[in-house]
C-alpha cells in the first residue's frame, strides 16, 4: 500500500461509502415494463411510467426485490419486513418527473456488515472496532453497513459538439431516458474506512459478493456499479468526524483510491493552514489527479422527501424472505475457506478462483474429474490459462493431468490451452498430433546429457568452481538437444548426477 505524505502524520481518514450498483441481471426496469438495455438505440425503451407523464402509475418489480433481499442477506444485514418507497425531489433533466424514488428512512436492508481484512498494525491501531484474528494469522474488520436501498436509476445525459466559448466545452446535451427507471439498489456504509486502499478493498469484495449472487454484471466501465467517496479528517487518537466532502461517481477502483487520497490530503493542507473545510461535492479529474469543485453538498431537507401516495407500503412475509435466502449461493469467502482447508489450495489461487463465479464453477467441474490433483487443478486456472475465454472442465483436467506426469513443461502448457480455447479438443490429444510430449525414459535421455556436458567444457568447470547457476544453462542445452522433447525436470536430475552431486 502506498504511503501518504507527512502532512497526514497528525491527521486520520475517515471514510464511508455509497456503492450504486445496477440490477442488470433483470430483464424489465424497476416500476414499468420497458426492457433494460445499454446498447439499444437511444429513447426506444420508454413508456409514460420511465418518463413520467401525468396520470402514469408504478408497479414494482418483483424480481428486483428478491435481488436487493438478496444481497442484504449476503451482507449479514437485517431483513426488514416493512418498508415504504419515498419521492425524492430534485430538478435536473436525467429525471423528467422532477422526483426520483427512492426509500426512505427504512430500507429492504438494514445494518449489515462485510469484514475486511486489514495488515496487523492498522488492527491493532483501530480500538474502537472489533479486529477478529483468523486461523491463517490475518486480522478482521467487519465495516458496518447502514442500509441498503432501491430506487430507480436517472437518464444519462450525453454532452456533445464544442467550440470556443463554450461551458464545459460542449455546445448541446441530450438526454438518453432508456436507463431512467432501471433498478438500483444503494449500498451505504458506516464511517468505518480508514484508508484509501481499505476503501478499493471493500468495493472489490463487494463486486465479487454481487457477481457471486449474480445480480448483476458489476461493470465499472459500463456504469453498472459506481461509488461515492465521502471523507472527512480528524486529529489522531481522537474521535468523532469532521466537515466531510463527497467525491461523485467514481468509476474504477483506481479512480477510488486516487480521488480519495488527494483529498485527505487536501482537506489536511487546508486545516494545517489555518483554514476551513467546507462541505461540498467534488469531481475527480484524473486528467489532473485532482479534485475539484462541482456545488455545495445538499441536505436531507433539500429533498422534500414524503412517501410515495402511489406505491403501498412494503410486507415482505417469512416465506418471500426465505425463498430469497435459499437462493444465496455459496459466497467468496465461504468459498476460499474450503479450498483451503479441504482442498489443499495456496491462499493466492484460492483468491483468485474463489473471487471469479466462472473461474469457480470451472475449477469445481474440473475437481470433480479428479479431485486428488485439486491444487495442480487451481495452479492451471491461475497461471496457464488466466487469459482463456472458453476452456472446459475437462480441458483443465486433461492439462493438470499432463503436467503431473511431466508430459509436458510449464510453457508448453500454455500453448496448449491456448490452442484448445473455445474448442471441444482434449490437450491429450493436440500433444501427440504436434509431437509435444515430455520424453522420460532414461536411456534415450542419458546420452543427450553425456553428449551436452562432452560440449559444454567450460560450464562444467565453472559448476565445479562453485557456479551452481550454470545447471540451467545445462538443462536448457538438453532441451535443444532433445528438440524440446525432454523432460527438464528428469534432465536437471541426470546432471546432477553426472556431476556427482
């Protein structure tokens, strides 16, 4: 983790959170029928409901609401059974009936938390959380979540044309309503984020919990998910928070952690010169690496929120609640933990296979073929085929197989799963068609090793002078004397042995 300058040796972060994240496993929006689609043509997926005209009434998507339970329960928050929808009023053209609504005080989930692990000195400076020690030596924080609510996406707005002159350098805007009405659903946090790099961990596991429960496709480059940063400073060692800012629509993890480290660092300068942090919303420039200005913060009163006289209260029974539990999927860490304790798996591939659905069902389906090899399985997912779009089960089986009886190398590995990739052929095979198997009888290899340490005089003498590098260079001799058909691992044996060591 990046260090942040010396001004902020007197100063501590505090950080919350506001995550939206767009429903787009849903095929209809949150209170119409039109069909959501970020690709359709502009101002085709609307209906007086998405666009407000008089006399238009909402009928709220069921689908949504197992979606938003679901990923309360997923987070360990508290399922409320009653809960209204709001009107929230602002002006502003992405929301044609001038309101947006949202919930109000009562949200579908309330009071969560997501732990987070943190490096053992910042557990043991944070005293006012409870820092759980995990078997595998990592420390805990559960960073508490206020809420998590519904309410309906706005339109987007595009700013064309320019010219000199010209506000913000665009000469029009147009309003595209086919996201306007599209289901969201908030996450907020409590003020429990410390630092900027504990603020990208937490949305990143947050993107894996989601994709996990597959709600949506989380994509930070499409807008599906983006975040609010809110932040404000305070002395060390004391409590309580101060003028906070918020940082608007964040759209990469990067963008994240940089707009919020600017900013603590700003609000630091700004407070060590004597002034004042005043409470406003900000835009990040990554252009600039800088935050600037974009209005005064709003309050809660700015909103005139009320009830909405058109959507009834909320019941959500005992049996609507389950239904939805039932549907949680195995989640990341529950995931992890059972790679490590029963399958045998490093910490870092069961990270990287446990945070990924895809990479997971793969990895499981291929176990299944042949548990036993469970870690040389994951080894393949991780560090042969990463890259591969469509590679089967099977094919990671075949390959993990291969590798375990040395048929073939490391590299050689990777050019086969490239070579099966979106295709039905079995690694076994494409070896013996282009002739790639590791040859590991002794006495066609024995020779090739006398041959090489016959020619290699002076790498030989230099290994017996202490140069125990060399031996690579021997085994790589082999190998091209083998026309790559050696076994390296039974090559490196063999000098060895020739070498009398």
């Amino acid at each position: 983790m990046k260090k942040l300058p010396d001004v902020l040796r007197d100063w501590e972060a505090v950080i919350g959170l506001e995550i939206h994240t767009e429903l787009t496993a849903l095929e209809t929006k949150m209170f119409c029928d039109c069909r959501l689609s970020h690709t359709a043509p502009p101002n085709t997926n609307v209906c007086p409901v998405c666009l407000g005209l008089p006399g238009a009434l909402p009928v709220p998507n069921e689908k949504a609401i197992e979606c938003i339970v679901m990923a309360g329960i997923a987070t360990n928050c508290e399922i409320m059974e009653r809960s209204l929808f709001y009107r929230k009023h602002y002006f502003y053209p992405d929301m044609s009936k001038n309101y947006q609504t949202t919930q109000g005080p009562v949200a579908f989930c309330m009071h969560g938390h997501l732990d987070l692990e943190v490096p053992a000195q910042e557990a043991r400076e944070r005293p006012d959380f409870s820092v759980r020690k995990a078997p595998d030596g990592s420390y805990a924080v559960p960073i508490r979540i206020m809420r998590i609510h519904m309410e309906e996406d706005a339109a987007k707005m595009v700013h064309v044309g320019g010219g000199e002159g010209r506000i913000g350098g665009a000469r029009e805007s147009l309003i595209d309503y086919n996201r306007c009405g599209t289901p969201l659903i908030e996450l907020v946090t409590e003020p429990d984020l410390r630092t900027p790099e504990e603020a990208r961990l937490f949305m990143e596991k947050l993107r894996q919990t989601f994709l996990a429960l597959g709600i949506s496709d989380c994509s930070l480059e499409n807008g599906s998910m983006r975040c609010d940063g809110n932040v404000s400073i305070r002395r060390r060692g004391t409590a309580g928070v101060g003028t906070k800012t918020e940082m608007k629509n964040l759209n990469s993890f990067k963008s994240l952690h940089d707009a919020l480290a600017y900013e603590i660092c700003r609000q630091a300068e700004v407070l060590e010169g004597g002034g004042d942090v005043r409470q406003e919303t900000r835009h990040w420039e990554p252009s600039g690496r800088r935050t600037v200005v974009m209005r005064v913060k709003e309050t809660a009163d700015d909103y005139r929120m009320y009830p909405d006289p058109d959507l009834a209260p909320f019941d959500l029974s005992d049996e609507f609640i389950g239904r939805c539990r039932s549907r949680v999927p195995e989640l990341p860490d529950a995931k992890r933990s059972r790679y490590l304790t029963e399958l045998g798996l490093s910490r870092h591939d069961a990270d990287q296979i446990a945070c990924n659905p895809m990479a997971a069902r793969v990895f499981e389906e291929a176990v299944a073929i042949a548990r036993e090899m469970a870690p040389l399985i994951a080894n393949v997912m991780v560090n042969i085929a990463p890259t591969a779009k469509a590679i089967t089960s099977r094919q990671v089986a075949s390959l993990a197989r291969l590798l375990a009886t040395d048929a073939l190398t490391f590299a050689q590995a990777r050019e086969v799963a490239e070579m099966v990739d979106g295709t039905d052929e079995d690694p076994e095979t494409v070896v013996d068609a282009y002739n790639m198997r590791q040859s590991t009888d002794i006495d066609t290899l024995a020779p090739i090793v006398d041959d090489v340490l016959a020619t290699c005089v002076s790498q030989v003498r230099q290994y017996e002078n202490g140069n125990k590098k060399v031996i690579g260079y021997l085994v790589g001799q082999c190998m091209k004397a083998a026309r790559g058909n050696g076994n390296p691992k039974l090559f490196n044996q063999l000098l060895l042995e020739k070498l009398g060591v």
